[in-house]
C-alpha cells in the first residue's frame, strides 16, 4: 500500500493532498487541532478553507505525527517560520528512504538558509523542493496547473513527479535546488514590489518597465549564488514572478498595494508582513554578500523596512532603472 504523508492542512497543503490521492492508496494529512481533523473525517470537507469541495475518500486528517512514519513521500506545506520546530518534531518518523518535499517558499532570517537547507541540517540532501506559479484554490478545483521540483537525488525527483501527475497537474523537473528555492523568495520582492506601484496608481508603461527590471535582477541574483539562469525563465521563476507580480489573488502583491496607499498592515494580525519582511531582509543581505546591485530590492527594502514614502523610493528606483 502506497502511502503519502502532507503536513499542513492549509490552502496548499490540502489542495496537494487532493492532487496526489488520485494516484496513491492512502494521503494522511497532518494538522494540528483534533476538532478540525474529526470535522474533516466526518464530513469530507476542510471547512476552513475549502467548505465547497469535498475531499476524496482516501485523505485521512491526523494530529499525530506518528500516523506518517509508513509513508514514503512527506509533502512539507507549513510557513516558513514553522518550519525548523516542525523538522524537530518529525526525528521519530523520518527514516533514511523517506522523502521530503518542500514547497514553503521562504528564507530562514537572518541565517539565510532555505528550507531545503534546514532539512538538510536534520536530515540529508536527498529532499526534493517543488515551485511554480500555483495558486492553490486553482489546484483544489483540479484546473490545468504546471510546477517545478528539483532534487539532488533524480530518483527521488520522478518518485515525486509520479505521484504528483494528473491529467490537469504537470510537473518538470530541474537540476538547480538553490535556483528553484531562491526563485520563490525573490518573486515575493518583485510582486510587494509591483503591488507598492499599483496602489500608488503609477502608469503602466512604469509598472511594466519594473517588473522587466526585477526579472532580471533576479537573474543576476540567482546567478550570483550559484544557481542557473535558465532556472529563472521556467515556471518556478518567470511563471511565478508574472502571476504574483500581477495578480490580485497575490497575498504579497495586495500587501504592497496597501503599502503603496501608506496603509500599514497589523504585523501581529496577520502573517504575510512577518514573511515578507524576512525575504527581503535575506535577500537584501544576499545581494551586500555578493556585491550584486539590484534598485527593485533597494525600493522594497525602503518602504517596507525603513518606511520611506512609496512616491519618494519610487522616484529613487526610477532614477536608478537605467543610467
């Protein structure tokens, strides 16, 4: 019996459950609160964010860890704040043919490690990470979606693919772990970024001109690091930057409309500042480590973190665009 673990019951990691039990026997899927797994179990819903679409028969919801220590592949669907406590908790269950899949897009602050990384100081260098432009409402709803993974391990690369194929849900593999990762924390800058300029209503020659000028900041980032810079142009990276940069379903692109408008968002009422902050901390520090000057980083830096004026950082950014 093929079983696949998902720990976190989230948008993401409930849509990932419903994608991947259409090709094995048994998707246990890990949540915290006993009430919310009985209610799952009894009802086939997650009412807490999917209350329209029913859960497939074989998704079992589970509060104890234990419940995963059969299953091959381990989908790994939690913030990235959470992430090292998780990896902590999880020793007991984690053997040496278990794979482990991120799909956290985040940085650890201010040690700059990935996920990836951080499951490499528990465990190995044998996970797989998977990014793409995926919003997850799209995937639960089983709409035609496409993703990036890669691994340092190529067999554990086409055991995730397997599992995660549908005839809706398509799956590339890379060989850039670090580019892959990285892609998806520096698209979070460029869609704040793109978002600070749509809520101050700047035109859309501009707006256009800045999310061209963050594409290939994130080239020169990603190269920088040791990456590839075809990595950037597949979905992991341009897919990604283009969809969160452009849409308002983005929970990083509204956040920097609101900056954009001077609304400041509650830090303790919601999480998305948390996140942010954090990526463009790292990466502020990655581009000073590496001597790579970037003005979409510098902007986004300056109004979220030292809260310059949007339209005063703007006419910085624009000044710097091209000389």
């Amino acid at each position: 019996m093929y079983k696949v673990g998902v720990i976190g019951a989230g948008s993401l990691g409930t849509a990932l459950a419903q994608t991947v039990a259409e090709n094995v026997d048994v998707v246990y899927l890990h949540l915290r609160r006993e009430e919310l797994a009985k209610s799952i179990n009894e009802t086939r819903f997650n009412d807490e964010y999917y209350p329209n679409t029913q859960l497939k028969e074989n998704i079992i919801a589970t509060t104890d860890l234990n419940d995963l220590e059969e299953c091959e592949i381990i989908f790994l669907s939690i913030p990235s704040s959470a992430f090292r406590t998780t990896l902590e908790s999880m020793k007991s269950i984690v053997n040496e043919d278990t794979i482990l899949v991120t799909t956290a897009k985040g940085i650890e602050y201010p040690s700059l490690k990935t996920m990836g990384n951080l499951i490499e100081e528990y465990y190995d260098d044998s996970f797989v990470a998977l990014s793409g432009p995926n919003f997850a409402s799209e995937i639960m709803l089983n709409l035609p979606t496409v993703s990036n993974i890669s691994s340092r391990n190529m067999e554990n690369s086409k055991k995730v693919k397997k599992v995660l194929t549908t005839k809706q849900f398509k799956v590339k593999i890379l060989d850039d772990v670090i580019g892959l990762e990285i892609c998806g924390v520096i698209k979070n800058i460029n869609a704040i970024a793109n978002g600070i300029c749509e809520g101050m209503d700047i035109n859309e020659n501009a707006r256009y001109g800045v999310l061209t000028k963050g594409f290939n900041d994130t080239i020169k980032i990603i190269k920088s690091i040791g990456g590839e810079e075809s990595t950037v142009t597949e979905y992991c990276g341009f897919g990604d930057l283009v969809l969160t940069s452009t849409s308002l379903e983005s929970r990083n692109h509204t956040l920097g409309m609101l900056y954009g408008q001077r609304i400041i968002v509650d830090e303790k009422a919601s999480g998305i500042v948390f996140e942010g902050k954090n990526s463009i901390r790292a990466i502020k520090d990655i581009c000073e480590r590496n001597d790579i000057e970037s003005v979409i980083v510098d902007f986004v830096y300056d109004v979220i973190i030292n809260r310059v004026p949007p339209q005063l950082a703007f006419r910085t950014l624009w000044k710097n665009i091209e000389k």
